[in-house]
C-alpha cells in the first residue's frame, strides 16, 4: 500500500483586496422597496464599504 507524505515549504501568499462597491445607502434604499427596515431586524449586521480584505469581515 501507499503511504501518504505530508511536505511543507514556506511559500508567499498574496492578499487580495476586493472592493465592495455598494453603499449602504443603496442596501437600505433596496430592502425599503421591499418593506423590509434595517432596524426591524432581529440580528445586526453591517455593509461593508470600501477595499477590504475577506479576512477583515466579521465571522
């Protein structure tokens, strides 16, 4: 039988940034259509803005 090797190599790893391009204004002006008030909701959350990393996101 095989056995499996485990290697590892220090190797750089870039991070990318990706710009998030809507504005909460527009989320809001969005769900408003549909009735839907951002203070009516039963958990917070906030809308990311600007060039961000995934890694900067709250889990």
């Amino acid at each position: 039988s095989e056995h499996s090797q485990r290697r590892e190599a220090n190797v750089p790893v870039e991070v990318n940034y990706y710009a998030y391009t809507t504005k909460y204004g527009q989320i809001s002006h969005h769900l408003a259509i549909r009735g839907i008030q951002i203070s009516k909701f039963a958990y917070s959350f906030f809308v990311v803005e600007g060039s961000r990393r995934l890694s900067d996101t709250k889990g």
